[in-house]
C-alpha cells in the first residue's frame, strides 16, 4: 500500500494516528517492500509468513553444527539490540536474547524499570530514543496500552529510526507468539496447514494468544476452529465477528471432551488471572478444561498439544512423554521463529540459502 | 611529571594520598606515558582530548559497514570488562556497555548491590579486588565519595592491578561525561572550539557536569562562559576561582534570553533536586530557565543546543526538530568518546588509521 | 559403573533416585566415560582432577596472548549458556560467566527469581525445562535442597537434555569450589599434593567448604588434616567417620597457633552466621581463629594460606602482600578451573595441546 500525502499529514499527529486502522498503519512500519517495526499479527500475511517460517527451518538446521553456528552468528554480529522488559517474563525474554545471540547480535537488557533513569523524570519516550542511540534494534515488553507502537511511531519520526520489535504490549498484542504458533502448526502438519481443524481451550475471553492465532487463521484455507470454554470465558464478539466476516468456519463449546476429539491441534491455555478485577477466576471450574493422561487415548493419533506455557493444571506432566505433546517444542520453535524474523528484518536472508522444506 | 621517593611513600598511606591535589596525583594513574586509570576530568589535556577525539571520528566512520564494525570488534575481543553500576543509571551505563561491544569486549554487570556479596560481610575493598580476579577492566559509577579513586589507588598497589574508569562518583567527578560534552563542541565546531562563546544554564550549583566543563575550558584559547542561574543556583565559587586565575572570560546572569543570544553553544541542564536537603529546588521558578521554540528564532543561526539528559522541562520537545538540537546526537557521541577512551587504554589506537578530520 | 536393568527402573522415580548413595548416582550423571551433569565433589576422582588441572593450567597459559585468547574463545563460540543463580552470589557468579566468556560461550542470566515466570504458578521443573530449550548447558545455584539434582535427572529424562553444573545447592554441596580449592593446592604444591598437611579453621562445623575438601582428600596419599575450631564449632562426625574409615590421618585442637604451625596449607574460613538459629555466632570468640600479620612469623617458610572469600576479620588485611596469601590467587583459580571443567564436559579439551606441567 503507497503512504498518500494525506496520510502522510495524518502520521504526524499521534492521536490521529493510533485512531486509524491496523490495515491502514501497516504500511506505516514498513521499509523497502518488507516489515520493519513488528508490531501487531496482522502484519504477517501467508507469504511472509511462510518465507519466515523457510528461514527458520533453515536456521534451525543448520546451526546442528559447529560450523553452521558459526556462520549463523557472523550473519548479524555488527549489531547491537536492547531488551527492554519492564514487565516481568523469562521464557519470551530468553527466547529473543538467544535469537540475537544464535545472530552474533550484541545485546544490552533493561528488565527493571527502578534502576533507569526513569525517577529523574524523563518521559518514556525520552527513555526510548536513548535506548536508539546506542544500539541497531530495540526488543520490548511494555505494561502501557500502545505504548510499544507509540515508540515506533516516534522512531520512525526521527533522523535515526531502529527497528522495534513487539514482545508483549499490555494485554493487545503479542505477535511473535502468533507467529511461533503458526510455526508449529507449519513444522509439525508438514507445511500444510490448510484445512485443519484447531481447538482452543480455557480462558479464550482473556487470552491474547488464542486471540492472535484465531486472526492468523483468516491466512489459511477451509480452517476449523473449535473454541472449548467455560460460559465465563467465552471468545470475545471481536474475534467471532471476525470469523463470521472471513467465512472462517467455527464453534463453540463447554464440553472439553467432546471438542478435542476431532481436533488436529490442541491448544489448551492457563487461566488469566492476572487480570482478574476481583477474583471472579477462583468461582469457576477450570478442572474440566485440563487434559490428563486419560485424554490421550480420545484425541486423534496424528494431533499435537500445544500449549503458550507457563502452564499450572491445563496440562498434567504425565502428558509430556507422549510424541503429540508439542508445547516443549512449540517454546523452542518461538527462539527459530524469531531469529528468523530478525534475519528478516534485517535482510540477511538474502545471505542463507533458503531450504524449501516444512 | 616523574614519581620522586618521597611521593612514592606518600602513596602507601591512603589518606595522605587522597588529600594531594589532583594535579600531583595524576602520574599515579599513568602507565607508559597514557592514562590508566581514568578517574578526574582534569587528566584531559588538550593533546590528549584531541587525540581521543581523533580516534572517536575514525571508529564512528569506519563502523558504517559490517566490514569496519568487524574491525573495531576485533580490536579488544580478548578483553573483559565488569560494569559496576550500584547507582541508577541507564544512560552511562548503556553508553559504555555498548562502547565496551563495539570493541569486542566481552562483559560482566553488577547493578543491586543487594544481590552482591557485601551482605556477608565483604569490605567495599574486598569487593572490587575480587572484580578484577576475572576482568581485564572495571568501569565503575558509586555513590561513595572518593571510592572510585581509591580502587583504583588500591589495585594499583596489587601484583594484578586492571585499569579502572570512573562513571561517575558521588557528586564529585564524572569524567567520561566531560569528555563527552567536549567532543560535542569539536565535532560540531569542525574541530575548532578555540574563541567560542558557551552558555551554561540552570542549576550551576549543583550540576557535575556544567563544573567539569568549566575546568576543561583552560584547554582552548579565547572562550567566553555566559553562567546563566537563578540566584540559588549560581555556579560556585571555586569555579570561579579557577575561571579568574586561568584567565578565561566569563559573566553572570539570571536573563536567560539575554544569555544565550551570542553563545555558540547552548548547555541546557535539568535541577538536581535529589541533592535537596528540604525541598527548596521546589521554591524556585525554573521556567525562566527553559528553552522553548520562540527561543529558537533569538538564537545564533549555527548555535548548537546541548543537554546532558535525561531532561524535564528544560527543554520542550517541539525543540527536538531543529538542526542546532545536538543533545541526541551529544548522547550518541557519549559512545563512541567512551569506546576512544578505552581503545586509547589499551593502546590499540595504534592499529587504527586514525583520521586527521574532525 | 555400568547400569544394571534394576537402577534403571529405580530412576524412574525420583524419591527412590534420590534415596540412592551418591556412589550410586554418579555413572547416571556421566555420559560417554566422563561427568556430563557436574553434581557432587564425589564425581571428581584423582585421574579427573589432575586431568582438568592440567586443562586449567593450560587455559591459563595459553590466554595470556591476544592469539591465544581468541583461540580459547573459538572452543565453544558455538554454545549459549543459562546461569540461573537465585541465591546472592558475586564471586561464584562472575567467576562461572567470566570462565563462559573465555571459552566463547553466549550467556543468558537470571539473577531475581521475582522477574521470571514463577510467579505465574510455573512449577521450578518446568522453569528449568524452558531454560534448556534456549541454551546448551545450565549453571545453577540454588536454595532449594536436592533441586539441583533433581533438574539434572529431570533433564536426563528428556529427549533434550543439556549438562547441568551445581555452582551450589542450598547447603549440601558446591563441587567448583572443591575443585578450585584442590587446584590451588595442586598449583600452589607443584603438582603434588601427597604427603601434605592441610589446617583448616574455624566454623567446621557448618563450613560447605572445608567439608568438601576433606572428603576430596581421599584421593591423595599420606595427608594430614588439622581441624582447628572452637568447641561449637568442630567438624562434623560424618566427616570425622569418613576419616578414619579411610585411614586419612587427623587431629582436633582449639588452639590457633598450635594448629597452624606444622601446616603446608592454612585453610581459614568465615563464621557462617547465615545459618543461625538465634544468634548462637555471637557468643563465641571467634578472634582466636583470626589470622593477623604475627603469624606470618610462626607458619612455614613454604606455606599457604588460603580463604573461600568473601572474608570478614579472619584474615587482617596486611596479610594480603605476604607472597604466601594464596586466596586473591585461589579465586582467579575458581575461573580457570570453571573453564577447565566446562571445556572437559563438552570434550573439547581434545583441541587443546594440554600442558603436562603442574
């Protein structure tokens, strides 16, 4: 999508700016043709998608050796990257840090806001442009609502923009998690998604992952979903209507057994009880939306469980010797996938010799 | 200056040494004819400071490309650094983390002294000497007065001793900044900071970094200091002092537009009300002292405007647009100063082709 | 050992592993004839010992050139690791990320468990599992009794398991620390160790250190252990027993001076208050278990004193530039032993042309 000379009068002013829709900002945070800042899910479409996922097949591979290693960490070693985590997060934290590090990436981390310079009273954004000054990339994880998007909106503003990755913004956007998602759906269905059925299960009203994924979906074709909820936790009238609107085919269910029986993919969830206002999480029954050992024997030979992690009862340990178990490797496939994405945001891709295998 | 017997003795006793004036001191903190331990601003000479400067234009220009950042990282990639930063800083302490990776050195960072060693009991002494067990060098930023000057003193008397630079110490001497702040008015001035007019503004009292600037300024001929301050926050006298022994023109001021109209460089700084003993930085109409941009049109047209950041309301933010706001770019050269610094240290200068531009 | 079809089954389950004499254990902790998971200081027999002492001496040597360090950091350049230290730790931690950086390896840390993921119910099993899918080895210290080995077996039950080195475990065992306490002695003796005669001082009671060093002494011929402590404080009777089953010959004074005459090594150590029940440390002299400059003149021309550190008053400071104060030296140790070890769990000492000499 070209910028017009009215949108270009409209980015100067941030309010207008956020008021606008995603498809609409999209190109905003894009540079030469590819993603620049990458902010929300739906900057990734089914080619960009599945170029990434090549990209991280790749990596994956051959970095198996010593000498693969070596050449993977030569692609980016003149740059630096921050980590910006103000809110609390190892797995996501980890899982970026070594991406950059399989990269060669130098890598500079803030996870605490009380030792910055924030109590001398510089604004957040102030805080932001410094962090560009030192490094090439800035990775963030940010409590406030669009803040992560507000920073590359500014970045991209000044003489020496950075490229910023989202890695958690409030409660809106995690769109790494989407993309490591579909990456597993990718890797482990061969590279075919079209066509499968995925059940989603547990706190779907809350659950920004569930939410990202159900988007992503609109990539494929002749999906199935299956939302398995308490009445509590129902998926949200935004994702349904957009469901409705894509003619992406779909129901909802209270019944956990009855709902993963056709599943090709599982993908069970915690519930967010961060985000309770008042306790109501403790009322509800969860238990009937936990899979056990016993579930193995009714769900299909060939689905996979797939699970965001961190986990409490959704998933009991007993589970995690069963070859369909996917969430261990799923964490795994997020380090691939973002490394790949990095590479692509920087166009080292052009450097690796791309395989054409799922 | 050469160490006489009877200096050498004064050095074994830590508190005769600490009352010496700093100018005696400096040999101590020599090695081969460099300086070693970089602890005072006034370790800068004028040949010294432009050679540092030298080396930072030539490692900010060849770090364009992959090929040059590979270079500069090779230089020190056998070299360990440990960042000791028990104060808040993000700033400083990203500045020389990313100075320290664009060398290649690798590093270590201990920012909670609460999750250290020094609950068991350890002396601050014990603490620092254990440092330097496992690095090469200790870049260190501490609230106590004069410790940083005394580990360096201390690893000096060592079999092992590792180079130390001050970040900052107490309220005292901050010399990197110094550095820093200099390099801005020679890159900016093409070299040329001799005959130049400098407005320092706001809280002179009590700011580290307008008072080393001030002491640096006997380096260059013909400057003229405009020190513009409300009445409490006039710049004190020993500075003064200095000012009128050394023969460097000055004049005070509370008129900010006055101020400022003829000065070549702009130093705009924010009030330090954490040295507040009762609140009375709350009692003062600092607005008075605030760059705004009707300011930029009373300004010289090649001023340039300078802040140590982080920033409040000193300087609005509309400012940030024009050419002659230099503080993001003052930032930046923070970095590269402080990876000159270092190279300069280990004396690697010699294997860069360093550039005679400014 | 081989692994007969029975331990199998036992390993299987934790509580009955467990319950296994570390004798037992350790072929479970070994892969390919050598440590793979580094848990007990049992794992370290003479052969091994002295064969990573002479990796260690070697590692030391060859790193004094820039050639020979960027040598020592090709070894593992290809590797990241997971320290994940919740327990306060300077010298342990820095040592072990330092030994890691001289190697090549890439670093991940977690120093704060309120910052990772457990606050979210995530059980510590699973913090650990996340960890390996990002990392090739995980260097822990831990409070929890028994959770480092119970991560090590956790991960050899998985299809990815990664090494695991105990860098301590609540108050049981810190096998690095024995291995660098035994280096020192090695080094200190020109490789012999046989024969000498080993003071240790002060709170043996509760002292991890002294403990471990003892029980490592049955791998050398003809020691003599002084154990120097008062009353409250005397070593323990498992030790004791150990002793005498071994035939190592031993004797118990309170007497400082008496002690540490006739000693090739002095071993003082701090009073571990940490693990007070009611301020039982504070009634006891422990002034008399203090080294100050007026033993230097009653110990051996040839001996050593050595120190854990971090040290309070056990130690005066001006017994730090007698060349016989071996602990300043003793902690460097730790980092070429950690470096020493680490190269020999990932068998790349092969590439090291390894020193014979002591």
């Amino acid at each position: 999508m070209e910028r017009t000379i009215e949108m270009m009068e409209i980015e100067k002013n941030w309010d207008k700016f956020l008021s606008m829709p995603i498809e609409t900002k999209i190109s905003h945070f894009m540079r030469e043709g590819r993603i620049y800042d990458c902010l929300f899910a739906q900057q990734f479409n089914r080619e960009v998608l599945e170029y990434i996922f090549r990209i991280a097949n790749t990596l994956r591979r051959i970095t198996k050796t010593k000498e693969g290693m070596n050449f993977a960490s030569s692609l980016l070693n003149h740059k630096r990257a921050m980590l910006y985590f103000i809110q609390p997060s190892t797995r996501t934290f980890l899982s970026f840090l070594n991406a950059c590090h399989i990269l060669g990436i130098k890598t500079s981390e803030i996870r605490d806001a009380s030792i910055s310079s924030e109590y001398k009273g510089e604004s957040p954004e102030d805080t932001i442009r410094t962090f560009s000054s030192y490094v090439d990339l800035i990775i963030m994880r940010h409590p406030a609502q669009n803040f992560v998007e507000k920073s590359a909106w500014l970045m991209n503003r000044t003489k020496r923009p950075v490229p910023i990755i989202n890695a958690g913004s409030s409660k809106d956007q995690h769109p790494t998690q989407a993309l490591l998602d579909t990456y597993t759906l990718y890797r482990s269905f061969g590279g075919v998604i079209d066509g499968k059925t995925i059940a989603m299960v547990g706190d779907l009203k809350r659950g920004r992952t569930v939410r990202s994924l159900s988007f992503l979906m609109e990539n494929y074709k002749n999906m199935k979903l299956v939302y398995i909820a308490p009445p509590e936790f129902k998926m949200e009238r935004d994702v349904i209507d957009f469901l409705n609107k894509k003619n992406i085919s779909y129901y909802e269910t209270e019944n956990f057994e009855e709902g993963i029986k056709e599943a090709d993919a599982i993908y069970m969830t915690r519930i967010q009880d961060e985000h309770d206002k008042s306790g109501e999480s403790k009322k509800i029954d969860y238990s009937k939306y936990s899979f056990t050992k016993k579930h193995l024997d009714i769900i299909k030979k060939d689905a996979i469980i797939m699970h965001p992690l961190p986990r409490r009862e959704e998933i009991s340990v007993e589970v995690d010797d069963d070859p369909r178990a996917m969430y261990w490797r799923q964490e795994r496939n997020g380090m691939w996938a973002r490394s790949a994405l990095i590479s692509y945001i920087f166009g080292v891709d052009a450097k690796i010799h791309i395989e054409n295998k799922a």
